[in-house]
C-alpha cells in the first residue's frame, strides 16, 4: 500500500473532522461501522477544539498490518487546543482497485 496516499486519506478524514462536516466524514466512511452521532458526539464532548496534529505526527502515522493486504490499521491520537490528548480515531485504510477509503473503527481514550 502507498504510504502516502493514507496520509492524504488521514489528513483528509482528520480536516473534514476539524471543520465540523460530520454528515461528510461519515457519507464517505467505507464500513460505516460508527453512526454519525456517535462521531460527532465523540469529538465534541471532549474538552477543547479539535486541531491537526503537527505534520511530523502525520508523517509518522502508527500503521498495524491487518490480515489483508488491500487495508490497514491506523491508530491516530487526537490533538484539540494544539496539544496531543488522550483520544484517539482509529480506523482501517482500504486500498481499492488504487483508490484509498478510510472506515472509522472506533474513537476512545487510551
């Protein structure tokens, strides 16, 4: 899979989530395993305004190998105020026929 192509994916996932466009973030959610509410619910319950992480943090995403070689797991900590938190998106990266598409697993504290 070309690594940069899911940092554009991430970086994309994670503007869109800075801009508030929840009802954006989920149409092109892949799986659609997370409701948009609970998305939406995740990120604005926590305390501070959601901002994008340092473009170091980006270039150095923490990707898991899955049992499939078209996806990948990506673990990304949150950063609200410019600071990094305690919450964190994880989500699988498809690789489709060369087309690259984002599913949030799960946003939680870890």
């Amino acid at each position: 899979m070309n690594i940069e192509m899911i940092k554009k994916v991430i970086r994309e996932l994670l503007e869109s989530l800075i801009e508030g466009h929840f009802e954006q973030v989920f149409k092109k959610d892949f799986v659609k395993k997370i409701s948009i509410e609970d998305i939406k619910d995740e990120i604005l319950a926590y305390p501070g305004v959601l901002t994008l992480p340092p473009i170091e943090k980006l270039n150095n995403l923490d990707l898991y190998d899955t049992n499939f070689e078209n996806q990948l797991w990506v673990d990304i900590p949150l950063w609200f105020n410019n600071e990094e938190s305690d919450l964190t998106l994880s989500c699988l990266v498809y690789n489709i026929d060369n087309e690259y598409h984002y599913s949030i697993e799960d946003i939680h504290v870890l």
